[in-house]
C-alpha cells in the first residue's frame, strides 16, 4: 500500500516513515508538514492511506482531511494526534476518518491499525473508545459533539433554526440536523425538552 505522512514535527514524521518502511506491504510516497503541501501530495500521489497531524501549525489536520476526501475519497484518513480530546476525537469521526491513533501508540500498534484500516475497517484507539463510553455513562450530554453542545445551548436560549444558523455560522439544513442528534443521543421528543434540560444542567453546575 502507498502511504502519505503529513506531520510538522520532523521526528514524528520521520519516525513513522522509518517504523512503515520497514513492513514489504507498505511504502512511503510522500513526507510533508503543511497542509497546503499535504492535499497536492494526496491528490497527485493517490495514496492508499494519508497520515495526517491533527494540529499542522496554524492549519487544521480536521480541515485537512475533509479537503482531502472530497478530491480523493477512495483514499482512507487515518488522525495521528497526541490528543486525547473527546471532542477531537468526535470531529474526527464526524467528518469521517478512517483512524485515529494516539502518538504515544506502540510502533505495533500503528502498523497493525494502517492494516486495518487498509482493509476497510475503522481503527480508534481505545484509550479514546473508552473515554467517550465513559462520558456517555456519566454524562448524558458526553455524547454529544462540540457542534451539537453549541446548537444545544442555542436551543436553551430560546433561539430558533434560522437564528442559530446565523449565530453559528452555518445553515438552517445543518441546525436542523443537529436538533434531531441530539433528540436522538438525549432520548428526547421535540426541541423544548432540549432547552429545558439545557437550562436545568446550566442551573446545576
């Protein structure tokens, strides 16, 4: 298989170059450390995997993937990140990468999840899987992303579709499908429920 690295730390890059190398079903076509040079790698490269940073500098890996994808969508994503942020974590899946590795991750490990992935299956390490399992268990608003918290608490001031829209920056079509997530991850009927639940966390904290 034909792999892209897209890190800027040298080390890190390097590092996964020299530990992917070494494996006979996998080599390195392309090293970058930006995001701009890292979607021309991917799109004249064709890769079979893209390995991507989650933080580039000033650029999103997130951003740089979702670019990505939509010019070459049969190339699998897989975030290597040193963040073990839930709410990176659900980006990453909301924008729908193919892995997510953290870097503290045995060379194993990664070699065994670039497999995987390479096969057609999700990989995400389970330090990551375990975290967000146990937010849903404690906290019924755990299971929600960044995006839904921000519609959420859109929703407890009272605002409607197309004000939340123009607040967050995004469209009616995206709002209302936000709403309907979190009704469904907060097992509740209709959007007042939402507010009203909203305001009674807000008064409890």
């Amino acid at each position: 298989m034909h792999i892209v690295v897209i890190d800027d730390h040298p080390l890190v890059r390097e590092g996964l170059s020299a530990i992917l190398s070494i494996e006979d079903d996998m080599t390195i076509v392309g090293e970058t450390a930006t995001a701009t040079e890292g979607i021309r790698y991917v799109c004249e490269k064709q890769p079979d995997i893209a390995i991507v940073d989650l933080r580039l500098g000033d650029s999103s890996g997130l951003d740089t993937i979702h670019s990505c994808k939509e010019k070459v969508p049969d190339c699998k994503y897989i975030v290597l990140t040193s963040s073990s942020d839930r709410d990176d974590f659900c980006r990453a899946e909301e924008i729908g990468a193919d892995g997510y590795i953290l870097k503290q991750a045995f060379p194993e490990e990664i070699i065994s999840a670039v497999r995987l992935v390479h096969r057609g299956r999700k990989y995400f390490d389970p330090i990551m899987v375990e975290n967000v399992i146990h937010n849903k268990i404690h906290d019924p608003f755990g299971a929600l992303t960044s995006r839904e918290r921000d519609v959420l608490d859109a929703l407890a001031e009272g605002l409607r579709n197309r004000e939340i829209a123009s607040k967050l920056f995004i469209t009616e079509f995206t709002v209302k499908k936000h709403v309907s997530q979190i009704l469904a991850k907060l097992d509740l009927s209709d959007r007042t429920q939402a507010a009203l639940l909203a305001r009674d966390r807000r008064v409890s904290l």
